[in-house]
C-alpha cells in the first residue's frame, strides 16, 4: 500500500511538473511570436542595445553671474542676459561677443553658449581665454572638463576637473571626475587600432583577438549601410571594447544595457567577452550602433523611434508588421518608464514602423528626412515633404485596424 501510494504521489508530481514545463514553454514562444524581434543583445549579456536617456544637462550659474561686465546696465548686456536665458544660445553667442570686445570676462559667456550647443570645441576655444582673463574659475574649469572630455581629450578633460574640485564642492563635477577616474583605470591597458573610418579601442591582454574582427564587421557596415543611403561619415567612429565588468564599472550603466552610443562624445561603447563563435550576434551588434553614430553624423534632431527603428531595420533587415500599441509620438524621446515587455514592444513597433516605410518609400526619402531635420525643420516637416504625409497622418493610422 504504501509502494502504491509512493507510486501515485510521483505521478502526481511528474504531471505537475510536465504541465508547468509546457506552460513555460509556451509562454516563451508565445512571447517570441509577439516579439520576433525582441531588443537586441551584445556579446556580454542580453540587455537591449540602446542610446542611454539624454544625460543631465551641465548646471552653470545664474546669468547674472555669468555676464559680469563693465556697464551691466548697457541695453546690450540686459539683451545677452535675456537671450542666454531664453536658451537662445546663438543669438547670446553673438551679443557677448561684442560684450568681450571692451571686456574679455565675457568670454564665458561665448563659451558657455556654445556649451550649451553641445560645441564643443567653439566652446573650448572662448572658455580658455576666459580663464586666462579673468572670469569665473571653477565654472570655466567645469566646463572645460566636460567640454574636453566630449572632444575626445582625456589628460585635459582630468586637468580641468582635478582643479575644479579644489576650487569647489560641486556633485556634478564630482561625479564626473569619479567617471574619469573609473576609465582611466579601466584603460590602463587599452591599445587601439584604426581605419580610415573607424578607431577601435581595447584592453590589449583580454580583448586582443577580437579587434581585427569588429573592424572588419565595421568596415563592412560602413561600406553596405553607406550603399544603401548613399550616405557616408567623414569623420572616423570611435569604438570602444570593454570587458563585461569594466563596462559597467566605468559607465555605472544600468544591469539591464548592454551598450550603447554615446549621443554626447560620439562613441560606440560595447562590453564583450570574445568574438569566437558569435560573429553573427557580434554584427548585428556593430551594425546597429553604427546606424545609430550614422544619424548622428547627420542629425542631432531625430526622434527617438525612427533612430532605433533603422538601428534594427539595417542590423537585422525589414521587420513582419506589427500593430502601434504604444503610440509612436510617445516614443520619440525616450523608452525609459517603460517596463520590460514595454521596452520591448517599443523596439518592436519602432522596427515595423521603419520596415514599412523603407519598404514603400525606399532608402532616399528616408535619407532626406534626416538631412530635412538637420536643416531645421521639425518633426512634421520633415516626414510630410520626404514621404507626401503628414506625421500626424502617420502616428494616427499606421499599424491601426
């Protein structure tokens, strides 16, 4: 009897177990049948690949404290003073040139709008002859931490925020100089190697063999991709291979990234274990985040959604159609707050809603969408005189029964 009842118990056990065995495994092919394409994965970990959410702008003083010139009361000044203000920052450039021709303190105020544009080397050539005038010294050497480090000028990027940090408390450049501090040691053994088109670097001992490979793959994106939109950069794309631990210690991303290109420098950072036995998901990698460098190079206005969406499209080819649950107009600056399946869905709906429109339209309207929104135009400009609809149009009955 007791055998017997032994017998029943693990019958009873092994169907449990079968039943929840075939429910996990076809709640993951179900899954994989809505997500066919689900957010890419890097070689270290299956985290999405991604643009990081637009980073904290660089807090600078108040504009009263910026523009400290002789006569404060001058129509000129009070005219820089409102349009920095406003965000105007071409417009402020340009007035506080004229100030800094009867004092050189206003300097800063040309640098710091040109900061502001995220040009960075305009920046750098007014903030270092601010410094040697007079202005304000921790904000200059804040900024020009920033502002090197942006440039691709480590040593001066690390000179600027060690002096900073002795002027002053400050948790940004803190912060900051923390990150510097993690990438220096992160890079004590990085080597690189280069193209005409591309700088890859390295940790020489761990990451060594694997250089050769992702320039060829790079290359190879750079040459195919560049067919399609006939469309190539001039300026060569930095990339740089971590391993996975010095990846997250040196950018304390989020567990779940698993690379990314950096919007503010221009680099493609990627964690890596190795290239041997995974050059397919190693191209698809490489390929999207060079889509992504690509649209940079020619647009710092694209909407989130079509980034990511030609990021997948060129990457892993036209996507099968799928409906808009999320609305794509709410994808156009970030994916964060999304949850998992959301983040998912995102790249998904942004995927097909490129797949479609190349597929119909072709790769040169979709080129001169992205040349319309660097000359300026918006969002809805730009769509209705590259694809004969209006964005509005598009948002409300694409992928809609």
């Amino acid at each position: 009897m007791a055998t017997f009842f032994r017998v029943m118990l693990y019958s009873v056990l092994a169907a449990m177990i079968g039943v929840n065995l075939y429910f996990f495994l076809y709640n993951g092919k179900k899954q994989a049948a809505i997500a066919s394409s689900p957010p890419p994965v890097h070689i270290a970990s299956d985290a999405p690949l991604a643009i990081p959410p637009p980073p904290v702008p660089v807090s600078t003083p108040p504009v009263n404290e910026i523009i400290r010139v002789i006569d404060d009361n001058s129509s000129l000044v009070q005219s820089a003073k409102e349009r920095f203000e406003k965000g105007d920052f071409r417009k402020s450039s340009e007035l506080c040139k004229q100030l800094a021709e009867k004092d050189k303190k206003a300097l800063l105020c040309v640098g710091l709008s040109y900061f502001k544009l995220s040009n960075y080397e305009d920046s750098i050539a007014f903030l270092e002859p601010a410094l040697e005038n007079g202005a304000d010294d921790f904000t200059c050497r804040k900024c020009l931490a920033f502002a090197y480090y942006y440039r691709d000028n480590f040593d001066k990027s690390l000179l600027n925020a060690e002096k900073g940090i002795v002027i002053k408390k400050d948790a940004e450049l803190d912060a900051f100089y923390a990150r510097l501090m993690r990438e220096k040691k992160a890079h004590r053994n990085f080597v690189s190697e280069s193209t005409t088109h591309f700088r890859v670097q390295f940790d020489g001992y761990e990451l060594g063999s694997a250089s050769r490979k992702v320039i060829g793959i790079l290359e190879d994106a750079y040459s195919s991709i560049g067919s399609d939109l006939n469309y190539y950069p001039s300026e060569p794309v930095t990339v740089i291979l971590y391993t996975n631990h010095d990846f997250y210690d040196t950018t304390q991303s989020p567990g779940w990234m698993g690379g990314y290109f950096d919007t503010k420098d221009g680099k493609i950072r990627v964690p890596v274990r190795g290239a041997e036995g995974q050059e397919g998901l190693l191209r698809t990698v490489l390929f999207h985040e060079y889509v992504h460098s690509l649209i940079h190079s020619i647009t710092k206005s694209c909407p989130l959604w079509i980034h990511e969406g030609l990021a997948e499209y060129f990457s892993k080819g036209p996507s099968q159609r799928v409906g808009q649950v999320i609305p794509l107009n709410y994808l156009e600056k970030s994916f964060s707050g999304l949850s998992g399946k959301g983040i998912s869905l995102a790249y998904v709906e942004s995927h097909s809603a490129i797949s479609y429109l190349m597929d119909r339209y072709r790769a040169d309207r979709m080129k001169n969408m992205l040349f319309f929104l660097a000359d300026g135009k918006d969002i809805n400009g730009a769509f209705s005189d590259s694809f004969q609809m209006s964005y509005t149009d598009f948002i409300n009955k694409w992928g809609k029964k």
